[in-house]
C-alpha cells in the first residue's frame, strides 16, 4: 500500500512521479532520490499489497482509466495504478490522502 506520508506533491495538489528508480522505500511506497514517487509504464514483474512493481521496485502505472480499486487506490486488471500523466488534471476529491481526478484517475505530474 502507498504511504502517503512518504510522497510529495506540488502546488496544486498533484503526486509527483519520476521514472528514476527508487532509493529507498517508505513503508513499501518507492521513493526516488527527488522525493517522487518512483513509477514506470511497463507490466508488473511482481506484487506487493496487489499493486503492481518493475524488477527494480518502482511502481507500475499506466494512463488508462481504473477497472476497481485497491485499498483507496485506482487500479486495472494488471495491477498498475491507473494515472493522470499530464500534469494538468485537477484534483476533485483526495482518498487516503492521494489526489483523484474526475475520471477516477490519481493526479500526477512528472517530475
């Protein structure tokens, strides 16, 4: 599960997200060494909490819209988290402390 407390977010609300793999990890929640939460667009190559990690820890995610949710967190059948990517969604309601946008999507800027 994502701990929200290990994570950054901007201005406006959103979850910052890198591609940089992770450096440490904060409750099972993969933190880059710019505070962002690690995550990549490819397949899961294991599961933690049913969410879905790459080989090197970082969290798997893709843009399309969620299929259900896992513990307040929008997924799809592979287990990635469903995301906004483009750093313009506006977050309308906040589950477990993550930002969700109209489309069920969590909001996310890349950084």
């Amino acid at each position: 599960m994502i701990n929200v407390g290990a994570l950054a977010f901007d201005a406006a609300g959103r979850l910052k997200l890198t591609a940089s793999a992770p450096v440490n990890f904060n409750g099972g929640t993969p933190i880059a060494a710019n505070t962002g939460l690690a995550g990549v667009v490819t397949a899961p190559a294991f599961f933690l909490g049913g969410l879905g990690y790459d080989a090197t820890g970082a969290i798997c995610y893709v843009s399309a819209a969620p299929t259900f949710w896992n513990g307040g967190i929008p997924v799809n059948n592979s287990g990635q988290i469903c995301a906004d990517i483009t750093g313009t969604a506006t977050p309308v309601v906040w589950i477990n402390g993550l930002p969700i946008d109209s489309t069920g999507k969590l909001v996310t800027v890349v950084v």
